[in-house]
C-alpha cells in the first residue's frame, strides 16, 4: 500500500480521534474513582486509623 497525502491524513485523523477519546474516557475515570493511596504510602503509614494499638505504643519489628 502506497500512502498518499490524503491517506495520511486520514489515519493521523483517526489515530488522534481515538487518542482524544481515550483522553476523554481516563479523566471521567479518574474523576469518579475512589482515591487509592500509593503503595509507598500504604508502606510507610500503616494500615489506617482502622488498626488495632498495639500494648507499647511502638510498631511491631517486621
């Protein structure tokens, strides 16, 4: 397949109009998902308020 001037344009046409979809479609997900905390965070702040005190006060040694 030889690709022509018009050719061309119709497929970056295409391929920017799926992008632009998907743009579109990723930041209505984001708005409406939950927040999720990072793993690094998760890491270095526990479980949560959530979690039961342990007796000393200090965290357990891995």
């Amino acid at each position: 397949m030889e690709w022509t001037p018009e050719s061309l344009k119709a497929e970056i046409g295409y391929r920017q109009a799926a992008l632009r979809e998907d743009a579109a479609h990723y930041r209505v997900s984001r708005r409406t998902s939950p927040v999720k905390r990072s793993w690094w965070r998760r890491l270095g702040h526990g479980s949560g308020p959530e979690a039961p005190d342990t007796g000393n006060g200090h965290r357990d040694a891995a």
